[in-house]
C-alpha cells in the first residue's frame, strides 16, 4: 500500500457519521445494530436493495465522540453476522 492510500481524516468531534451497512438480511441487521448501539441514538434508514433483494444496504447515521470510537464502532459493526460489508 503507497503512502498515498494512508490519508488521515482529519475531523472535529463530536461529529455525525455514517456508516453503510450491507447484508441478506435486514431485519436481522436492525436487530444486531439496536443491540450493538444499545446506549445511543442513531437512525437506521434503507439505503438501496440489490435488484433481486438478495442484499439490502442500510445507513447506519449517529455521533461519534472520538476518531477511536468511530473506528472501534466499525470494527465492531464488521464483526456482526448479519453485516457483510461496513462502509
């Protein structure tokens, strides 16, 4: 990887961020975000489903405190089952 690619967001927080959720399921991924996030507001909202629905995407939309808790959340958000892909 080139040290191009190694571009550190530079943000001022707190701060509202998106994060995009893919998965089969999303009943099953709105039940495991509402347990992960348990503590916090956020909304959930349909992003886009593949044309057959054999993948939906959904915007996972809250505050983050710190840069280290946005990355904590995403690795945590990748470890969910039901989500495929964190964007």
């Amino acid at each position: 990887m080139t040290d191009e690619c190694k571009v550190k967001l530079k943000m001022d927080y707190p701060a509202r961020w998106i994060y995009k959720l893919v998965g089969p399921d999303p009943d099953a991924m709105r039940q495991a975000v509402a347990a992960l996030i348990a503590d916090r507001r956020y909304t959930l909202t349909l992003s886009r489903q593949s044309r057959t629905a054999k993948y939906t995407c959904l915007n996972l939309e809250l505050n983050v405190e710190s840069e280290s808790h946005r990355l904590d959340l995403y690795e945590s958000l990748k470890r969910l089952p039901s989500v495929k892909i964190v964007l």
